[in-house]
C-alpha cells in the first residue's frame, strides 16, 4: 500500500507530502503536517531569513526517536524549481549544492524531505565568500541561568547602540540569544570573525563577572556566558530566524524585541504559539536589509586588541 499522503498548495506550487501523521515531537505528538502548517503560518519570515543564502538542513527522517542528519546537499528527488547554489569545502577539495531558498515552496519540500531546522550561512550565493551579516551568539555554560543571557543581551545592546548599529535579537530555540546586523559585504569571513571577537571582548570588559570570550570550554566558568565570535566562520551556522529546533518541545528560534528580552522566556516560544504571535506582530526582522552596519569599526577594535597582545581569534577548525 501506498504511504498516506497530503498535497499543499504554496504559492503556484502543489507539494506532496508523505506521511503526514508520523509524529515528529513525541512530547507533543506534533507531527509531521504540524510542522509544515508551522512554517506555513511563518512563511514570510522563514523565507526573509533564508532568502539566497546556502542552507544546510537538519533532518530527522524518523522524527525526534530517530537518527539526526546533518545535510549540507540537496537530498535528492528534488523538482526541478528548488534552487541550489554549489560550495567548494577546501579542507576536503569537495562541492556541494545546498538548498537556497528563494521562496516558500522551497521551505515546505525541505520539511517534506524530514527536515526540521534550518541553518543558513551568513552569506549570499551571489558571494558566499561575503557575509552580509554579522552574528552574535550569546552562548550560556552549563550552569548559566537565562537571567545572565538577559544581561549581557542588554551590554551587547548598549555598545551596539554606541557604534550605531541596528541589532536584531532572537531567542535561539535552546538556552541562549541571537543577535544578527546587517554589514556590507565587503570582507571575508576571517575578517568578519576578527571584528566578531572584538566586539565579544568589549561585552566581556563590561560584563567580566557574566562573559567570556575563553575559547577553550575546559577554561571557561560553567557559570560564565560565551560570546561565540566563531559563528561568523566559513561555513559555520545556526537555526535561522524562525526556525524550529529538533527538541521534545518543538521550539523555535524566534524574533523578539528588545523591550521584550527581561520577560521573554524560550520555553514559551514553539510552533504552538509562534504563529499567533507572528499574525499579530509580524516579522520583526522585516527590515533588516534597511539598516546596514559599516563594521570598519569593528575591525579597528580588533587591531587595537592584536596591537596590545591579545590573541587573534582562534582556528575555527581546533574544537575548544
């Protein structure tokens, strides 16, 4: 017998989707066709998020009881209207051709081919060796409590103020918060890591009792907060802007405002609630490409801190 099936109309295009009850969310019994109506109700933002960046794909074919793939190419069976852009993997001397989302349909064929989240490099296919956007991740330690997260969001917040840059936080659908900025695309990912670091050093010189920049996890305080500068390297990623995250909770890396981050508690934001919330609010990451940062400043804090001795950043492929 043939698997139960569905077919979605998104836009001008008709979707199959395959086992639609297959629960993907055992603590919910979300399913499969829960998450596509999910992404559906986002659409916009999800695909705003993503929009003609390389994306790796994490899929669960199983759902969350089963193995966990980490896709950097297109899984196959594709039609022939899903667009790629081709990756060269210097450390392997390898191409790839991820997923690169120009619309929506795009989006729910991934989640019909098991995917779950969505992790968009922070560069454009026109140049992926560009970012467009500069990432900060504000990473808890094991010990760290969500208050700590909300400090530090709010040093993070005041020294963006200062340089004059327009910062676009999120929850990260974990423990911790995401802050994106539009930049130029004028540097490479090795120079955008390097203002990346400087400006972590800054939070951590006005939060010293809640941050770190500590590269090696064994030398950090469980307690401290990490500022991840390493997010912004070649080929580095995290959950878009809307994405789920593959927990029992079926959460969501969502968009919040900044008055919001004192009250907002992760564990609230999942595909149950998002969608009310994004039928009221909307995307509030809407117009981010209308707020571009210049970074040149960044790059001189960090040749300041390479004049005084501190370290370069550290190789992105060493795991700390």
């Amino acid at each position: 017998m043939k698997s139960p099936s569905v077919e979605i109309e998104v836009d001008d295009r008709v979707i199959r989707v395959s086992n639609p009850d297959r629960v993907y969310f055992p603590e919910s019994e979300a399913t499969k066709l829960d998450l596509v109506e999910y992404y559906l109700s986002v659409g916009d933002g999800i695909v705003n998020a993503l929009r003609e960046r390389p994306c790796m794909l994490h899929r669960f074919p199983k759902g969350l009881a089963g193995d966990k793939v980490h896709q950097k190419r297109l899984p196959a069976g594709a039609p022939p209207w899903v667009e790629t852009v081709r990756l060269h993997f210097p450390r392997w001397n390898r191409t790839a051709d991820e997923l690169c989302v120009t619309e929506l349909g795009s989006v729910i064929w991934a989640v019909q081919m098991s995917t779950v989240e969505f992790h968009p490099w922070n560069s454009r296919r026109d140049d992926p060796e560009k970012p467009d956007e500069w990432r900060i991740d504000l990473d808890p330690g094991p010990l760290t409590d969500f208050d700590t997260v909300r400090r530090a969001a709010h040093v993070a917040h005041e020294i963006l103020d200062e340089l004059g840059a327009t910062g676009y936080p999120k929850t990260s659908g974990g423990k911790g918060l995401h802050v994106y900025v539009r930049i130029p695309p004028e540097w490479g990912h090795k120079d955008v890591r390097r203002g990346a670091l400087a400006f972590a050093r800054e939070v951590e010189r006005r939060a010293p009792d809640d941050v770190t920049t500590e590269w090696w996890r064994k030398n950090r305080d469980p307690q401290h907060l990490f500022v991840d500068y390493n997010q912004n390297a070649r080929d580095h990623t995290i959950a878009a802007a809307y994405s789920v995250r593959g927990v029992p909770d079926a959460r969501v890396s969502t968009p919040v405002r900044w008055d919001e981050i004192d009250d907002v508690d992760p564990r609230d934001c999942t595909i149950f609630t998002v969608p009310q919330r994004y039928a009221e609010i909307g995307d509030l990451h809407a117009d981010i490409d209308d707020h571009v940062f210049a970074f040149t400043p960044l790059l001189e804090w960090a040749d300041r801190d390479e004049a005084e001795g501190k370290a370069p950043p550290a190789d992105p492929e060493v795991v700390p």
